[in-house]
C-alpha cells in the first residue's frame, strides 16, 4: 500500500497530458446561477492538437481556464500528467502555471513597454530564473521571429505580436499550451501562419495544444476536434475538414435549446 500519490502517475495516466472528469463550473448562486461547464469529461493525449469548438457561451473558454489552472471547477477533477490541479494552493498552482503551462490569448496579452525580448523572457524572470540571451533567441527562432527582437509590441504586426506571445509561452518549454482564439484577431493570412506554426510545433516538437476557436478551417488544422455545447461535450471529430467541421457546428447551432 502506498502513504502517498502525488510523485507516481499511473502510467496509463502519463500519455495523457490533461485529463478533465466530470468537471462542472458554476457562475453565481440561486436565479442568477450559470452552469458554464456541466459535467465535462475529457482527455488529451501528449503531442496532439485539439481543437475546442462550441456555440457563443457553451463553455469553452472556461474550459480552458479550468484545464490551464487559471480558474478553478466547482466540482471534479482535472490532472496535468500525474498531478491533481484541484486541490493544490493558489501558490503552488501559479509555481506550476508558470512552470508547466502555455498560455496564449486572442488579445496577445504582451507587455507594451517590453521588447520582444525581455516579454519573451519574462515567464524566466518571474520564476527568479536567469536568462540566457541564446534561449530567447532559440524561442524566437522556433516561432520564426529572428530579427524584431528590441522592436516593442506596438511596432510590430498582429502576426508577429502572437508569434512573440507564443515564444513567450514555450519558453518554459510546458507540457501543455493552451489557445483561446489565437487567430481571433489576426486576418486571415496571419492567421494561417500561425495555425501552420502551431501545426508544426505539434508535428516536429511533439507539443501538446488545446486550441479553443469558432473557426471551421483554424480548427481543422487540429489533429481532432472537441464539440461543446451548453457546457457539455457534444461528440468529436477526428482528422475533420474544415468542411465537415463546418457543417457539424451548423447542426449545433441550429439545435433546439
Ligand atoms: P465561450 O467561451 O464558449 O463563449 P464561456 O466559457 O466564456 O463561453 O462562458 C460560458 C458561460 O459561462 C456563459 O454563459 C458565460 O456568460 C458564463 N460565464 C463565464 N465566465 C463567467 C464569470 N466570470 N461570471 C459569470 N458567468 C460567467
Ligand atoms: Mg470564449
């Protein structure tokens, strides 16, 4: 008999790199409560890409915040690897966002009075680590940034300044990297680059990314597609074109509530 479990991982459990069960998240209490996530039971294989797809407020953005360790469920469980993200302390959970996990927003969330290099560095720096020039530069080359590097966010394009956010959030080199939107306000040119770059950070680096859009064709650049609907998984596809996944998120949105 085991006294502890937090250091072994099933190993079943370890080729997955997220596991989500039965998760609910609700919003409020009594008339004004939401059930933004009911009951969602969800796994994510290490070095796939999925995509997260739903109607306006069926649940996918929080989603992703319960699965990254930015908000926490109501009721359930979810594991990065072998570690149970519940029922850790807020301290121990931002060690473990800072350590762990990739974020990437629609909004690029980068720092304005930063350079391209110090942002990049800075998930280093939080974490009290020093930073070697030549790892910022690597991060930047991996997402096909060499040059820009003293240029401040304002200076540079909507494409470049997620290229940058993205350095940024693989600079820690997570085990997960998260996307709500990336290409939400990019157009679709820059769009497509970064969806190719995710791609390619899954193909030859083995990441692992969960990409939450309302994007048929952004969503079949994923390896499979999650469908959510009121707060519910709502079947999936695999290996989808952005045809089909158009055509299914039709059905959804045309469900009867
Ligand atoms: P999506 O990203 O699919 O549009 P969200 O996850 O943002 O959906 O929201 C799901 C539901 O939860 C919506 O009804 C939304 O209004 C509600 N919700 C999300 N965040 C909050 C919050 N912080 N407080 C209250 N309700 C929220
Ligand atoms: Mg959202």
């Amino acid at each position: 008999m085991t006294t502890h479990t937090s250091g072994t991982a099933d190993p079943l459990e370890t080729l997955n790199a997220v596991e989500l069960r039965d998760v609910r998240r609700e919003f409020g209490t009594g008339a004004g409560k939401v059930t933004a996530l009911d009951g969602v039971t969800l796994t994510f294989p290490r070095g796939t890409f999925t995509a997260v797809m739903g109607p306006s407020g069926s649940g996918k953005s929080t989603l992703l915040q319960c699965a990254a360790g930015l908000d926490r469920p109501t009721a359930g469980s979810v594991r990065l690897g072998g570690t149970e993200l519940t029922t850790l302390t807020e301290r121990r959970l931002t060690l473990l966002r800072r350590e762990r996990i990739g974020f990437v927003f629609q909004a690029f969330n980068l720092l304005p009075s930063l350079t391209t290099e110090q942002n990049v560095a800075l998930p280093l720096r939080l974490a009290g680590r020093r930073v070697p020039k030549a790892q910022v530069r690597e991060a930047l080359h991996r997402v096909g940034l060499g040059t820009r590097t003293h240029h401040r966010p304002t200076e540079l394009s909507g494409g470049q300044q997620q290229r940058v956010a993205l350095a940024r959030a693989l600079i820690t080199r997570p085990e997960v990297l998260f996307a709500d939107e990336p290409t939400g306000a990019l157009d679709t040119r820059t769009g497509k680059d970064v969806l190719t770059l995710l791609r390619a950070l899954t193909d030859t680096e083995h990441h692992t990314i969960v990409m939450v859009t309302h994007d048929p064709l952004a969503a079949s650049y994923a390896d499979r597609v999650v469908f959510l609907v009121d707060g519910a998984v709502n079947g999936e596809l695999t290996g989808a074109s952005a045809a089909e996944i158009a055509n299914r998120m039709t059905t959804l949105e045309a469900a009867p509530c």
